[in-house]
C-alpha cells in the first residue's frame, strides 16, 4: 500500500513540477518566508482591532502559539521523525524535476527531510486561526493565498503532495486546537 502511495505522490509530483515554466520566478517570490509577513501583519491588525482588549492579547497568543506550534512541531519533530527524503533529495526524482537554480547555478533543493510540509502547516494554520477568529468574510482568502504558497513548494520540487495536503491538515487541527483553547481561556478570564 506504501508503494502504491508513493508511486501516486511521485507520479502528481513529477505532473505539477514547474508547469508552466515561467511561473518559476513568481513561484520562488511566493515560497521566501516573507510571504508570510503580510498575512500575519493582517491578523494582528484585525486583533488590534477587536474591542475586548483581553480577549485581542489572548488571540495575540493563540496566533503565536499557532505559528510557532505548526513550525516547531512540523520542522523540529515531524520532518526528524519522519525521515521522508525531500523529492530534491531523492535520487531517481532529482534528476526529472525543474527546481529553482540560483544565479551561481546551484540549484534549490531544501533541507533533507520533507514531511511533513512546514509552509504547509504554517500557512493553513494561520488562515485557519484568523477564519476561526474573525469569521469567513474576507478572511477567507487567506486560504487562497495558503493554497498558492503550498503550491509553490510542489511547483519548486522541494515537496510531495502528500507532504503538502498532510501539511495543511496538520496545521488547521493544530489551529483548532489554539482557537479552543483561546476560548477556553477567554471565557475562564472573563468569568474570573
């Protein structure tokens, strides 16, 4: 079953591997981690403007804790744990995919692991978290703008779907998890 799962993630992998061709620029735009500055800024701007302060610096923490959960949990004990090469890393793949070349020519490659996706996790948990928090409204094209930078990291050959969509799962649960937690303690502050 592995095999068949692997074979099924290489086979979309090697399908949405930089096609087209010159969206690789604005691929490598997306995927810098200061695509994640304007989301972020977004967020504590709408926190800034919630009219229970208390409850703003608890969702001030419940976004930190969200972020930096997605990235510590995916990055520190998921990928080490996991050991699944990164596309880039795996020899029979790395030669058929298009990845990004730096001006020196070498080219992008990642880290060594990839699974499961940090940017993945970090962007679905924060869309996640500020859908939770301020409603779908507007809010929801941050799920846009994490679907484009998830894209982005299959586009690049750096990860497999399967890394990104269980990258994103991962990092909505985990939102959910902050955002009852929040509530939790929102509703334990003002009852207190």
């Amino acid at each position: 079953m592995f095999d068949t799962l692997q074979a099924w993630d290489e086979a979309l992998l090697l399908a949405l591997n930089g096609q087209p061709n010159w969206l690789r620029d604005a691929a490598w735009i997306v995927t810098s981690k200061w695509c994640f500055v304007p989301a972020i800024l977004l967020v504590l701007m709408g926190l800034y403007r919630m009219a229970d302060s208390r409850k703003a610096w608890i969702g001030f923490a419940a976004v930190l804790m969200t972020f930096t959960g997605t990235d510590a949990i995916s990055s520190r004990l998921m990928k080490p744990g996991f050991e699944r090469l990164r596309p880039s890393h795996t020899e029979h793949l790395s030669k058929q995919l298009q990845l990004h070349t730096f001006d020196d020519g070498t080219p992008y490659r990642g880290g060594k692991y990839g699974f499961v996706s940090s940017h993945a996790a970090n962007s679905f948990g924060l869309a996640t978290f500020a859908i939770l928090l301020f409603g779908a409204g507007v809010w929801r094209w941050l799920w846009l703008w994490a679907a484009i930078v998830t894209w982005s990291r299959v586009y690049l050959g750096v990860h497999y779907p399967g890394d990104i969509v269980l990258g994103s799962l991962f990092g909505a649960g985990w939102a959910c998890a902050c955002f009852t937690l929040m509530n939790r303690l929102s509703s334990t502050t003002s009852t207190a």
